[in-house]
C-alpha cells in the first residue's frame, strides 16, 4: 500500500507541481487551479482519495473530478491503475483490409449499383455528400457480393472495421461484418471531436442518418463495457456529456451502461427516443436530445424495473 500511496503523490506533483506531502496523515497540499492564493490551499488525501480547497471550496469525495479537471489522458489512466480500476481496452491486432471486390464508385449503373443507391438514398434516407464522405461503396461478386459495404476509419484515416448489408433480395445474412472484433475500435473515429458532447446509439445506420450531428457514436448492436475502446476514451477524455440514445427496446442497455459511466463521474444522460433514431429526421433526432434526461441512482433504478 505504501507503494501505491507514493505513485499517487507522484502523479499529483506531475500534476500540480510545487506540492507538500504530509506522509503521516497521507495528505497533500498544493496550490488550487481555481483561484491564486500565496500558499497551498487544496487539500488532497491520497489515502481517502477525497480533496477540498479550504478557501474556495472546490473539492469532492471522490478524486476523479479533481483528475478530469487536471490532469492529461496518461496521469489520468496512472492513477485510475493505483486505485484498481484499469481499463481493459486493447490495441486491435489484426489488420482490416477491403475486399478486393470493393467498388466506390457508384457511377458503374450495373444492377448491383442501383440497388445499392436506392438502399441508400431511398430507404437510408442519406445524401450523395455523406456517401462519398464515408467511402460507401458495394461489391458485385466474391463473398460480400450483392451488398453495401460501409467501412469505418481510426484517427490516422487507416480502416479499422467495415460492415456490408445485403441489398440484392437474398436470404443468407442480412448484415455481415469484416472478421474482426468491434470492443478494440470506435466506428469512424476519425470524425469524432472529443471537445464536444457524444451521443451513443445503436446502429451504423443511425450514425449516418444524423452524420451532420457531432459525435453520433454507434456501439454496433453490442454492450459498452469497460473493455469497450469507446468506453475509455469516454472516461479518460472526461467528455463534456454523453447522450444514451440506443434503440428504444434496449432499454435495459441503456441503463448498465449508463450505470458504468456514472460510477466513473460521467455526465450521462438518457435521449427518449419513441421510434428508432433513423427512424426519424435529423431536426426530430436533436430534438430528442434536448428532451434528455440526466438520471440518478434511483431514476436508473426504477427504469431497469419497469424494463424488465
């Protein structure tokens, strides 16, 4: 324990530089982010894990809005690690490659192509701009033959995952995905703006209805656990606020998961959502996220009973 107690001061003169540490009592004094002070006025127990500014008051039981507040992704992760809560997200091993049958183009006006621009623009309701800027494309032949294929980039522009979805009227698998795991990646991240609120829903096809909209993150029908890349970057990047906005029969989804980022001081926040959001207009869909609601302990309570 002694150990830990020593990485935990460590990280905070990272942090705060210029600190006193008490190891009897396991207290730390620094100077106070909030306001200038000549002495060290914010009070850190890295035992307790609590901290409180005696003249201006900030603090809180608990150290990670004091992290959030202060500290860079690293020191946050460090810390976290001292207080057992490591983050299980791994690096994606195997390399993701397009078919070579992958056509982008879609001004080859074969059958395959016109099936797949009604499936987009008729039935997705999406526009040419948004196609073009996700590299929507198809193939005519080989495994994922007769399909839409609808890749998804990291933040170096290298394709990290794709999903394909039947649109010639076969019955052998409606979607069909790339063979690689979706927990190690965050669909389309290269697009994603971490200053700025996420908004977490269910499928691809909803993150392409509301491109427009900033952050609209899709989990790809699966549970966000902290094993989840998106899950990390959620808690180590302290976002702003993040919108639940799943499918409405995944109601009891919704609240582990927002359940999981609360424990981790996340602002989250439940979108009522009466049709599934591609279901409805971009306009409706940022409408429903003004209609958010923040829960609580007992607010999550009662939803996951009445969801049963």
């Amino acid at each position: 324990m002694h150990e830990v107690l020593e990485e935990r001061y460590e990280i905070l003169e990272e942090i705060f530089g210029n600190t006193y540490y008490n190891r009897g009592n396991g207290e730390v004094l620094a100077f106070c982010p909030k306001h200038t002070h000549r002495k060290r006025k914010l009070s850190i127990n890295v035992r307790k894990n609590a901290f409180r500014c005696w003249t201006c008051g900030y603090g809180g039981q608990k150290i990670f809005t004091l992290l959030w507040d202060n500290a860079n992704k690293n020191q946050r992760k460090r810390y976290l690690k001292t207080l057992g809560i490591e983050l299980k997200q791994t690096e994606q091993i195997k390399r993701v490659e397009l078919p070579e049958e992958y056509v982008f183009s879609m001004k080859f006006k074969s059958p395959v192509a016109m099936m797949v621009e009604k499936h987009l623009y008729d039935e997705m309701g999406l526009d040419p701009e948004v196609v073009l800027q996700n590299k929507i494309g198809y193939c005519e032949s080989g495994f994922y033959a007769g399909r839409a294929l609808f890749p998804s980039f990291d933040t170096k522009g290298d394709l990290n995952y794709y999903i394909t979805r039947r649109v010639d009227g076969g019955d052998y698998k409606k979607y069909l995905d790339c063979a690689a795991e979706k927990y190690p990646i965050i669909y389309n991240e290269i697009f994603v703006d971490w200053s700025k609120p996420v908004i977490v829903v269910e499928a691809v096809k909803a993150h392409l209805k509301h491109f427009r909209v900033p952050n609209v993150i899709p989990i790809m029908g699966t549970y966000m656990t902290e094993e989840h890349k998106l899950f990390e970057e959620i808690v180590i990047r302290n976002c702003p606020v993040v919108f639940i906005a799943l499918d409405k029969e995944a109601k009891r989804k919704s609240m582990d998961i927002m359940k999981k980022l609360s424990s981790y001081n996340v602002d989250v926040r439940l979108t009522p959502l009466e049709r599934q959001p591609d279901q409805i207009s971009t306009g409706e869909f940022l409408d429903r996220l003004m209609e958010s609601k923040k829960f609580d302990k007992d607010d999550m309570l009662r939803e996951r009973l009445l969801a049963l």
